[in-house]
C-alpha cells in the first residue's frame, strides 16, 4: 500500500472539509456603517459594520473578512489619528480628519473620519460609564447585590437605577474598603469579582474585560460623580435594525450601538452594553456584540445601555437535507404568512385534519363542548365542499359560542362571586355574553368596562372596575389585560426588560387612582394624578393631551379613561390589535404567535412578526370584529392542519406547520365526561328550552309594559296621601381625621346652608346611593378615623311630628333644615340617648347627617318613624324602595336611563319574571361548565386548572399535569358517580349501537372495526352488564384521544 498516497489523499479530504462552500451568488454592493465618524476624545471609539449585498438579496457581514486601508490626512497611508483592529473597532488617536476604506475583491466603501479633542482631559463618567459595567457585569441585577436586601451587606439599585444611592454604597460603606482611590487595585470592588478574595458570586471580571479598566481609571480618577452639565442619555440606536436574517453558513452578525445625548452628542457604547438573548439554543453573543448563530431558529437579542432597550429579532436558516417544499393549499393571507416562514426555516407544513378531528376541534375551541352525536353523523356524511366553513358560521352565531367565549374574558376580568356580590358576577357575565353574541366591537367594549359608572349593581359594565378597589391592581390588569405588558416591574423602578419606566407606570395610574369606590357604587373625583414616590412629581394621565391635562391639574371634572380609552382603541395604538388577535390564535392554536400571550415586549418577539402584523390591521379594518377573526383564523388551512408531524417539522413547536395536541381545559373535561356518561343532554336542546322561555318572557313583559304607568299613577296617588315619602340619599367621603376629636369638629360643609350636591370635597363628589334606605345599616369599608356626610330628602304632605332613632359606630350628627337636631360623638345602647324628636313642616324636608368613626368598624343606621299623637294616619308607603319612590314622583322628568331602572324594578315585583330569567339563566346550561355565568368551584375543576379569578395573568389558568388530575380520572367522586350513572343511560343499546354511541360521544368518530370488536367480547365476558358499560365508559374517558384535542 502506497501510504503516500494514502497520507496525500487524507490531507486533501481534511481541506475539502474544512473549506467554506462557494459563493452561489455574487457580491454587488459594499456599506460602512456608520457612514462618517467623529471621535470628539481621546477615548472616544466606534465599531464599524462593513456590509455585503450579494446577487440573490443576501445582505451578509464582512466586517471580519474586508481589508482595511487609510488616506488623507496620514503619513504614506499609515492610521496616524485612528487605531483600527480586524474587527473593525475604530479608536481615537490623534487630532486629524482623513477617510478609512473598506475592499473586498473589486468593491469598496470609504466613509470619512473626523478625530478631535485628544488632548483634553477625558474622565469615566460614573453613570453613563462605571454604572453601566456594573451592570454589564451582573453586579447589580435581581439576583446578586441588585436585590432588595443586597448580597454579603453591599447593596446596590437593581440595573443602576438609583446612582445616588450606587454612589454611596460604592464609596462611603464598606468602610471605603470598595473602592481605593491611592491603590484602585485593592478596591473590593475589583478584587472581588478577579476573585484575589473570596466572592460567592464567583468570577465576574478579568483584567482583559473593559469593565476593569473602566471602573480602575474611574476609581484612579478619585471615584468623582458626574457634573451637573452631563447630557442625559435620551435612546440607543442598534444597527442593523429590528430583523435580520442569516443564512448558512454565515451565521455571525456583529452589532454596533450608539448613544444619543441630549446635547446632541453620540457616542458608541457597543462595548459596554449589555446584551442578553431570548433563545440561547439558537444564537449566542459575545460582550463585544458580536452575534453567531448555532442552530436553525429565531431568537431575539436585547440590547440594554442605563436603561434604553432595544431588541434584534435574529432568524438563522439553514439548510435541511431532503427538504422539499410541497404544495399546499392556502385558503387566506394567513396560510400564505405561515407557509412563507415555514419555507424560509425549511420546515414542511403537515397534512389536512379529517373530518372527525375537525367537528371535534372546531366545537371544543368555539363552543368549549363536544358535538352531539347526531350534528357527528350529519356532519360526516355531508359531501358539501363548503361544510366545514359552513359549521363555523352556525357555531359561532350560537349561543354557547357567546357563553363560552364570555367564559374566558371573564376569567380576565376577574367576574367572581365572592367579589362581585348581590348578583353583580352573574350580572357582568351575562352582559358579556351579550356583547359577544351581538359581536359588540372589541374597541367598543373596552370602552364601556373601562369608562363605567354609576351602581355596578345596574350597570353591568361597571363590574370590571368594581372588582379591583386598588388603582395599582387596576393599573397592572388593565396593561395585562388589552395592552398584553406586564408592568408591574415599573412600579418601583424602571422595567429592566422593557421600555417601560416608573414614570409610565404612574402616568397609566393616573388614569384610575381618581376613582370612587363607594358600596358597589363607582364615580370619579378630581384627584390629581398619581405621584411617582421616586420623585413625588405627580404623573399626568396617560393618552391626555396637553390642553386638558391643564384642565384636569386645575381641578375640573374631567375623566381621564374617556382619553385613556381613546388613546388605547386607537388605530395607531402598537397593542390593542395586536394583543386581542394573539389571544384568539392563542385560543383556537394551542400558543401564540407571541408567547406567553400577555407579554409583549421586543425582549420577546412573535414567532411570525409578519402573520401578527396582518392580523392586527385586518382586524382593525374589520371594525374590532371578533368573529370575523375566529372566521379568518378557523377557515385557514393552517388551523386545520393535523396533529401528525413528519420528519420535517416534528420539532416545531412554533411556527404552527401542525396543530398542537392540548389537554381539555377543566370545564371541558368535565362537560365531556358529563355528555359521554349520558349525565348532560346535548347542548341543542338547551338551547330550545331557552328560547321558548325566552319568548314566554316576552309576552309577560310586554303585558306588564301596558300597565306601567298606571302602576305609576296608583303609587303617586298614594305618595300624595302618605304624612311624608322618603327621597334620595346621597354620600360624600369618607375623609380621614387625624383623631376622633377632628373628625367630629371640623365642618367640611357649611351645615346652615342648602347643601351643594355639585360640590367637591377634597377631590371628592357626591354619590347617589340607590340602595340606601330609611332604618338600613349603611357600612362603610373605610376603617380609618374620620367621617363622611350624607344627603337625604324628606318630602312631607302634611305637618307631623317625627322620631328618629339612631344607631352608629361611633357617633352621628342630624342636621335638619340647617339646624342641628342631634349630635353625639359616641352613640351609647341606651334608647334616651338614640332618639330625638322634631317637627317637619310641608315641602321638602333636607337633612345632612354626619357619620363619624375613632377607627375600625364604621356604619350608621336612622330609622324615621311617624308619632302617634299626630292628627290623622301617617299613610305611610312601606313597600317601594326610598329611590325607586323618588323616580316614581319624577314621572314625565325622568331621563331614559332612570326610566329603564323603574321599569327593572317594576318587572322584578311580578313573581313570574324573576322566575323565567332564572329559567332563562339556569336552562340546564348551568349544569355545563363551560357555559355558566362565573366558576363553579370543586375538586375536579381545581385540580385540572380552572383559575380563581384573582389575576388578569392567563397563567392563572394552568394546563400542567399532575398527580391530583391521575387522581380524580381514577377515582374520584365527580367521575365516580358519572359513570357510576352511566349505565342506566345506556342499558338499551346493543352492542354495536352501544360502541358506536360511545365513539361519536367521545371521540366524534364511528369506531373501528377491531375496536367494535374488542367491545364486543368485553362486553360479553364480563358477568354483569351494566358494570361493563361502566367499565368501558371509564375506559374511554381516561384515554389519551378523549382527554386531549387534537
């Protein structure tokens, strides 16, 4: 054997391999950027991007393999004013303008170079420098000496967003033993992370980083502050721009960052930046900037200077072998944008979902329920091309559409029982339905939950508020809920990974903290904004324009959500489309096009920036049309692609190239155990038993209409024979005392005078109270000293004398007609000391009652009664509500709203219309998880997920699973006694409709004949037959088909 040869021939194989493919297409243009430099001190830097365009569209980086080269202003070319590496890192040397060239082959770019001020002085600047590799270094985030409590007694502000306190801690404690301006080589501060002593954090720093060399010099320098003349960096500029694209095999991108200044001033940050990556599988980034690709993918790299972001969205391609793209059918721009990242990454989109998979998929994803059996057999034997888009049209005009989509936004806004209570969580949740079944507009409905007012108990929409007394809360769930940010971060400082700040944080809070909270009652005062505790600057309300900021600052009744509202419904406005669209296609595809779907942020781009854009614009041009987007989406070929995966997209999981098997969300599960055991009738006949009630509450309405107003009339003849009728009752406050003596001594109303319902009260209004009543116990929720006034009107027929008995905790004050009647500051249980007694004269009779609390608990109850040595009866009418008397008396003057509520509670006084709305609501559709007005909690629901409706967050709702779910399939009470039930519902069948009874129930599909088989001898063999349905019932409800949707 000639081994010469043999050695020859190796060496040429190595080579071969290790040479880089050639070029398919040619280099056209060659770009520098920047394109020009000036480098304005002696430290000054800037890194170069030298770019390459090439014949097939292919923009690549060359900044690592051009040839560099100098003229003008230089001694024989050589770079006498710049330094400059192979890497394209240009430094200042010497006073000088000139050019620097870049070449490749025939191409070149040249830009020119202006160098200055090198022989001044140049500092570090500590905030803009020092602080900024603190942070690069990681010295200063959450989980090292940024956190609340520090690490190891060094505390510094999380990502240097307090430097006054970074000043301190770095200089003054520690015994100054952090930094040592005689030997900054034996600062703690470099000793530390070098790891010369000991440091837990471990090795942080190396003499070769630029973080020591700056924080060195600056503590050589004296470890001096900035001077009050330092610009104030206003943003960063990351080139190359928000996307790029690198294909194999030049997967390497350098980055270059510049800082502008407010004074005009830029400089080049690249090496202190910090950056940080969102898939760490797909890319990696050098300190330098320099981004290189690993594998086939997408990711997303952050850019961080003090604290401006920026995020590069990073796709790599590579090529797969085999690869072909196939030809598929698009039925929408939607498939098209799908199809088009899938070819671009070389994935292959999966095959079209049968028939069976689809009537099961489409159900549960619109209506949360299975089919019935028999829309199953129909459906499947239908021929119709159109079918399918047909089936979305009826389903999503149907009713258990519009109650289990208002299932899910409930779960947003927090629509629970326990907070919402006397009937308001059913109240809410069925507007919502209503809204959705209407297909109210999306922009629409924001609107009215966010700019409600008036008694949540009537005016449904005001629910979403009512249920979150915090502005704060209400501040982070709003932001969550129809801006898809998380901002709770900013609320103490800065969003480390977002755009948000602190002043943003209280500028949206400013929109809500001026709202009342009063009983179930919602108003809105003049507050002022709400203050940044940073620098206790109150913030105007976000998306207020200046002329009225102006006016709302001087105290006028202006309504910061109606701007807020706007603003956010805008069609310019970056989230509101964006954040509803995702939702839906998180829905109905298992993930978002953003993931999670609540958190928009460039740190955490969408996987198909491109699909997400359009869906958000058609969605705006639809007019806010939620239907027309579950239409869109459910008629694309892309959501009705199957769950099977091919060799050539098995691991995608989010370019959506096939569906994604998911587990039933709790009420779905439970709903299709209930329908499969036989326990729930099919939702279609519901859905007839409602609408024949529906109809039968029609006619006893519109028989009551036509005896309204002489139910009117009778009530007014007797008002006008009654001693006295009760009025309205107002509430103002309350406001806090700093002791009990105050809070009953200070008069914030002028009691001798008519009392001013239009008055404010330390940015307090007068609320009207529909609920309040004579001898009810009014609570207040305010436990702190202090007191509160409440209006009422006495409309008096006739002269008579009157008792009112009183009871408080602590004290009352009665003023009537603008004399004091009654005034003690704590109300003792001895009846002398709770009555008074006075005369009222004809006419309206006003009377200011002041409740007074020392702390605590805080109520009041007047209960006025007619004397007995009055002459003549009291006539007295007992049986109408105080405010529902006072619209009574109105008649012709009351305004439409008012009307519709008289006209509530006239119908509410029949027996038979309660009855039929409770039939109405009830219907059996109570007994479907998915389609009830709020969450019946249990054991079974909890341990598959079902939120508490406590968080705007959608992790609320989790899908994980777990061991108590094992345990409830197997034996736990609610699948027990379905199944155990089961038997009794299914005894007739044989067993061939028995087993293809059950298939369609389950699994919308006929069964196969090996599985008709297997049921048949079961069945057969088993001695009992009953226990054998329930057997196989069990069987089938535990499988991995039933419990998920494919």
């Amino acid at each position: 054997m000639n081994y010469k040869y043999s050695i020859l021939t190796f060496f040429v194989i190595l080579l071969l391999a290790a040479a880089p493919p050639a070029m398919a297409a040619d280099l056209e243009t060659l770009s520098i950027y920047p394109d020009k430099l000036n480098l304005n001190s002696k430290r000054a830097k800037a890194q170069l991007i030298v770019l390459g365009e090439y014949s097939d569209g292919v923009v690549r980086d060359l900044t690592r393999e051009v040839k560099y080269f100098a003229g003008g202003g230089f001694s024989g070319g050589a770079f006498e004013i710049f330094g400059l590496t192979t890497e394209g890192l240009v430094t200042a040397s010497a006073d000088g303008k000139g050019v620097l060239t870049a070449k490749m082959g025939d191409h070149q770019a040249t830009i020119n170079v202006t160098v200055s001020g090198t022989r001044n002085p140049d500092p570090v600047r500590f905030r803009s420098e020092a602080l900024a590799v603190i942070t690069k270094q990681g010295c200063n985030a959450g989980s090292c000496h940024g956190s609340p409590e520090g690490k190891g007694g060094f505390s510094l502000s999380l990502f240097a967003f307090d430097p006054v306190l970074d000043k301190k801690s770095l200089v003054r404690s520690g015994l100054n033993r952090r930094t040592n301006v005689f030997e900054p080589e034996q600062s703690l501060i470099l000793k530390k992370p070098m790891l010369r002593v000991p440091h837990v954090g471990g090795k942080k720093l190396r003499k070769t980083d630029v973080a020591y060399t700056i924080l060195r010099d600056w503590i050589h320098e004296g470890c001096n502050d900035d001077p009050v003349t330092e610009p104030i960096c206003v943003n960063i500029e990351v080139f190359p721009g928000e996307n790029r694209i690198l294909f194999a095999p030049f997967h390497e991108q350098q980055l270059s960052v510049r800082a502008h200044f407010d004074d005009g001033s830029i400089r080049d940050v690249t090496d202190i930046a910090t950056y940080t990556i969102s898939h760490s599988d797909v890319i990696g980034v050098t300190a330098d900037g320099l981004v290189q690709g690993k594998t086939r993918g997408q990711s997303a790299v952050t850019v961080r200077y003090m604290e401006h972001l920026q995020s590069v969205h990073f796709t790599i391609c590579e090529d797969v072998e085999g690869f072909k793209w196939p030809e598929v059918e698009e039925n929408s721009f939607v498939d098209s944008l799908v199809n088009k990242r899938l070819q671009l990454l070389q994935y292959a989109p999966s095959a079209t979902c049968s028939d069976e998979v689809f009537i099961r998929r489409l159900y549960l994803d619109l209506t949360g329920l299975l089919p019935s059996i028999n829309v199953t057999r129909k459906f499947l034997q239908d021929k119709s091309e159109t079918k399918r888009s047909d089936l979305i049209n009826k389903l999503l005009e149907s009713r258990a559409f519009a109650h289990f989509q208002s299932l899910r936004i409930a779960d947003l806004m927090r629509v629970n029982p326990k907070v919402l209570t006397d009937g308001r969580a059913e109240l809410f949740s069925e507007w919502l339905t209503n809204a959705v079944f209407a297909n109210m507009p999306f922009d629409e409905l924001a609107e009215k939950v966010l700019t409600a007012r008036g008694d949540s108990r009537f005016v449904p929409e005001a629910n979403y508020i009512a249920a979150i007394n915090d502005p704060k809360d209400l501040t982070e769930s709003t932001a969550q809920v129809f801006m898809g940010s998380r901002i709770q971060c900013a609320k103490c400082h800065n969003h480390p990974f977002e755009n948000w700040t602190q002043n943003d944080y209280y500028s949206i809070g400013s929109v809500f903290v001026g709202i009342n909270h009063v009983g179930p009652s919602i108003g809105i005062s003049s507050s002022g904004g709400m203050s940044n505790p940073t620098t206790g600057k109150a913030m105007a309300p976000w998306g207020m324009e200046d002329d009225r900021v102006e006016l709302f600052n001087s105290g006028q009744e202006i309504d910061p959500r109606e701007d807020f509202s706007n603003w956010l419904t805008s069609d310019t406005n970056p989230f509101f489309a964006r954040v509803e669209v995702n939702r839906i296609w998180a829905h109905l595809l298992g993930r978002g096009i953003v993931e999670p779907i609540d958190d928009f942020r460039s740190s955490n781009p969408a996987s198909n920036v491109d699909l997400l854009e359009a869906l958000a614009q058609d969605f705006i041009k639809s007019g806010y049309d939620r239907k027309h987007m579950y239409r869109l989406i459910c008629n694309s070929q892309t959501y009705q692609r199957t769950t099977v995966t091919t060799e050539f997209n098995e691991t995608d999981d989010s370019l959506f190239s096939h569906a994604t098997a998911r587990l039933l969300t709790a009420e779905q599960l439970q709903d299709a155990i209930g329908y499969t055991t036989g326990v729930l009738q099919p939702i279609e006949q519901i859905d007839q038993v409602i609408a024949s009630t529906r109809d039968e509450l029609q006619l006893v309405q519109k028989e009551l209409d036509s005896a309204f107003n002489e139910w009117q009339q009778e009530y007014r003849r007797r008002f006008d024979e009654a001693a006295f009728v009760h009025g309205r009752w107002w509430l103002i406050g309350p406001f806090k005392a700093g002791s009990h003596e105050e809070a009953q001594m200070k008069e914030l109303i002028d009691e001798s005078e008519p009392v001013d319902l239009t008055q404010e009260i330390e940015g307090k209004k007068w609320l009207l109270q529909t609920d309040w009543e004579n001898n009810r116990t009014n609570t207040f929720t305010d436990k702190n000293i202090g007191a509160a006034y409440s209006y009422h009107e006495v409309m008096v027929n006739r002269p008579c004398k009157i008792r009112i008995t009183c009871t408080a905790d602590d004290g009352l004050r009665i003023i009537h007609n603008g004399k004091r009647i009654y005034d003690k500051n704590q109300i003792i249980d001895v009846i002398e000391e709770r009555i008074v007694e006075f005369s009222m004269g004809v006419g309206t009779n006003r009377f200011l009652i002041k409740p007074i609390n020392k702390g605590g608990a805080f109520h009041f109850t007047v209960n006025f009664t007619y004397l007995e040595d009055n002459e003549g009866d009291a006539n007295l009418v007992s049986d109408i509500p105080d405010y529902h008397a006072h619209l009574i008396r109105l008649g012709d003057k009351r305004t439409n709203s008012e009307t519709n509520i008289l006209r509530e509670y006239y119908y509410t006084r029949d027996g038979r219309i309660p009855v039929l709305r409770n039939r109405i609501r009830q219907g059996g559709r109570n007994d479907y998880s998915t389609q009830r007005p709020y969450p019946q909690r249990s054991d079974f629901l909890k341990a598959f997920g079902q939120p508490e409706r406590m968080s705007a967050c959608v992790c609320e709702r989790t899908d994980e699973p777990t061991l108590e779910q094992a345990l409830q399939l197997l034996n736990g009470r609610h699948v027990h006694d379905q199944v155990n039930a089961s038997a009794e519902k299914h005894r007739e069948l044989t067993d061939i409709e028995l087993t293809e009874h059950l298939y369609l129930a389950a699994l919308s599909r006929y069964p196969t004949k090996h599985e008709q088989t297997i049921v048949a001898e079961f069945i057969t063999k088993h001695e009992n037959r009953d226990d054998a349905i329930r057997d196989l019932i069990w069987a089938l409800v535990n499988t991995a088909e039933f419990m998920f949707q494919h």
